[in-house]
C-alpha cells in the first residue's frame, strides 16, 4: 500500500531502514536527532516484548506441567 502512495521514495527508505532493529544510520543526517531521547521513548515497546516472553515461558511451564 505504502508503495503505491509514496513510490520509489518509500523503496529508497526500506532499502536503508533496518525492520526489526533500530541501529544509527551509516550516513550523519541533517536535522536534530536524539538517540539518547530515541531508545527512551521505545523503552515501554522492549519492556513489552519482555512481558510477553516472560507470559509465554510462564505458559509453556503450566502446559507441560
């Protein structure tokens, strides 16, 4: 869907954004950026990941218990 708004500059934007794993970019890029002020924010999206690894570990345990 993205593809068909936005065109070759969403392609350019997949080929240099990582999917899963934030990392810094290759290049230094124009504009004010935080990382600091970046992972902060993301801090409650690990903390739920986390949440649902410990929930299913928590599930396996009592399904093979």
């Amino acid at each position: 869907m993205l593809e068909t708004i936005f065109g070759q500059e969403y392609l350019d934007y997949k080929t240099t954004t990582p999917r899963w794993l934030p990392r810094p970019p290759r290049q230094r890029e124009s504009g004010p950026h935080d990382w600091r002020e970046a992972w902060r924010s993301e801090t409650s999206t690990f903390l739920q990941y986390a949440a649902l690894v410990v929930a299913f570990g928590v599930k396996q345990r009592i399904w093979w218990a």
